[in-house]
C-alpha cells in the first residue's frame, strides 16, 4: 500500500540559509559595472588621452594577476577584483601623466602590495591609493588643483567663482535644467540656485577622470548602500563630518564668512565622493564594528579636512586612504579585544553550564 504525502506548495532547498548582503562575487560585478559606466562616459566625451591613462593601469593589474597565478599554484586569483583595482587606479591618474610611467609604477605598486601585504581582503593597504601616492611624489606637478583666490574662499560660493571663471565648464543645458529646478521645486523653499552648478554634477571636466561624472558617483553610492554591497556608516559620517567641518570652521583660517565654507565646492572639487564610494572602506582596509566604523568615519573626515582642506586637491584624498590604512590595523586590534572580552564574559559562561547541565 502506497502512502501519499502532502507537501504545501513551499519551495525546499538543500541550502536553507538566506544571504543578507550579495556575496563578494555580486558586488564585485556590480561595482565594475559602476566603474564601466565611469569608462563609458570617457568614451562618449571622447576623452581619449583619459581613456589611454586609464587604460595602462588595468592592463598592469591583469598581468600582475596573471603573473601571481601562474608563479604560485596556491595563489587566490580573482580578474574581476584585479580589473576593479585597474580601473579605479586608472580613472584616479591625471590624463596628462605619461602612460608609460603609469604602467610601470602601476606594475610595481601592484605586484608589491600582493607580496608584502597580502592578496584582496588580506591587504590592509589600498594598492590604487599606493599607486597614485606615488605617482605624485614621481612628479606632482601632473597633479595641479582648481586656481582660486583668497577673496574667492571668503565669499559664500566659491564653486560659483570657479564657474564664472571658466575653471569649471558649462554645458548648454545646464540653463534649462537649472531655471525649471528653480521655479518648480527650489521656489517652494524660497531659494535657487545659480547656472553652472549642474554641469558640475554631470560633468566637472576635471583632467582626472573620476572627478569628472559626481552624479554617476551619487548614483552608484545610492545604489551600493541600498544593496548592502558597502556600508552606510563609513561613508554616511566622513561625507557629514567633511561638510560640517568645511562650513563650521574654515572660516575660521581664511577670514571668511563665519559659518558659510562651501560644502558644494569641498564635495564635487575632489573625488570626495569618488573616495567615498570606492576606496575607504576597500576590503579588508576598514574596521567591522559600529563603533570602530564610527571612528574610522570621524578619522576620516579630520584626515580629508586636513590634507584637502576645503576642496580642489587634486591628491589631497589619497593621503586621506592611506592614513586610513594605517590606522585601521590599530582599531581592528581593539576590535579583537573587545570581542574576547565579550566572548569571555557572556559565552564562556553559557558553555560552562551547558557542560555542567550534560555532566548531570
């Protein structure tokens, strides 16, 4: 006699976990997709001496990989993190640098941050932000900033100077774009803002491409946080800490307008978002904690204010990554500590009892 069994209709797995965050194989192919939109714009502007720059330290990170593969047999490889790696140190060099330069100092810094360091999440020093320190010590003259003056930082929008200027170019739509913002929505809020501002969210037209496309950036580090993929903490609180610390006190050190530093300038001049987004909390290069994701956030903040002070720093936020770096090995140590010590008093006990209890 044969037995029925009646199941509801609900789908049974051999794995019956649910992964709350995409794994490091989903990200990664979600974060090459951003940084291939970043190629695609180069392309579409025609930007070809950005694209060439670019170019050379991804062709150097794909051979290092290739290279580490076939000279250790036990060796973890991974192209697409290898492409990732190329192509944020790509999109972070000067389009003026010379190619030939990029690709040897790219090689290098490539090949020994895998030896010394360790491969991937193994490595707490970012190889792109390595690559770019030295590249400006090589010759920091391809590394020049936005030319403003003075009298220019002591009025409330120097971005707005920048523009007038010509330093920032100004695309034909920007005029549409801007005069609908300003009387459909902005005028709500009894404010507007001037022309020029979009086309610096769009396209700054920096000579180092990935300051160029913020709104590309905005989009993806929208996209990242939503999905998990990165973070919120990190970048939420150095991108807060920075503005405030660019409206509140450089004021202060340029005889400005008290309270009124222009966050818009320090925000789109940099790469600050472009830092934000893909480079502080690198793998393996950030704390795990909430606390020790807080401070580094704060630490952050304070290193960028310093070294970028209130914006157009071409070079600024890389010595920001790597202070990071070196602080981070000093709050995960805490971090450790502070996980045996929690391990020691609140699980340690319940295994004691649980012995104690299966001893009975």
């Amino acid at each position: 006699m044969q037995t029925k069994i009646m199941y509801k209709k609900h789908s049974i797995t051999l794995t019956p976990f649910i992964y709350l965050t995409p794994s490091v194989s989903t990200s990664s192919k979600i974060i090459l997709s951003a940084l291939i939109l970043q190629v695609i714009g180069l392309a579409v502007t025609r930007s070809f001496s950005a694209l060439i720059t670019t170019a050379c330290p991804l062709a150097a990170s794909i051979l290092c990989e290739a290279a580490f593969r076939y000279c250790r047999k036990n060796y973890k490889y991974d192209y697409v993190i290898a492409v990732i790696q190329g192509l944020l140190t790509g999109l972070l060099v000067p389009q003026t640098y010379p190619p030939v330069i990029v690709f040897i100092t790219a090689l290098l810094c490539f090949a020994g941050s895998k030896y010394v360091f360790g491969n991937f999440a193994a490595s707490w020093v970012n190889p792109s932000a390595l690559t770019i320190a030295m590249l400006f010590f090589l010759d920091s003259s391809f590394f020049p900033g936005f030319e403003i003056t003075a009298h220019s930082l002591q009025s409330r929008n120097a971005a707005l100077n920048l523009i007038q200027n010509g330093s920032i170019k100004t695309f034909s739509f920007d005029y549409k774009i801007t005069d609908f913002l300003n009387k459909n929505i902005f005028s709500f809020f009894k404010i507007a803002i001037p022309d020029g501002y979009i086309s610096m969210i769009v396209d700054s037209g920096s000579f180092i491409p990935a300051f160029r496309f913020n709104l590309l950036t905005i989009i993806s580090l929208v996209l990242f946080i939503s999905y998990s993929i990165i973070d919120y903490i990190i970048p939420g609180i150095f991108i807060m800490a920075y503005m405030l610390l660019v409206r509140l006190l450089l004021p202060v050190f340029i005889n400005g307008t008290p309270l009124q530093g222009d966050m818009i300038l320090a925000l789109f001049s940099s790469g600050t978002l472009f830092y934000a987004t893909y480079l502080i909390q690198w793998y393996g290069t950030a704390p795990l904690t909430r606390t020790g994701k807080c401070l580094y956030g704060f630490a952050a903040a304070i290193f960028a204010f310093i070294t970028a002070g209130f914006g157009t720093s071409a070079a600024g936020m890389v010595f920001v990554v790597l202070m990071l770096n070196l602080l981070s090995p000093l709050i995960q140590y805490f971090e450790n500590k502070g996980a045996q010590k929690c391990i020691k008093k609140n699980l340690l006990p319940k295994v004691e009892m649980i012995k104690e209890t299966e001893n009975v």
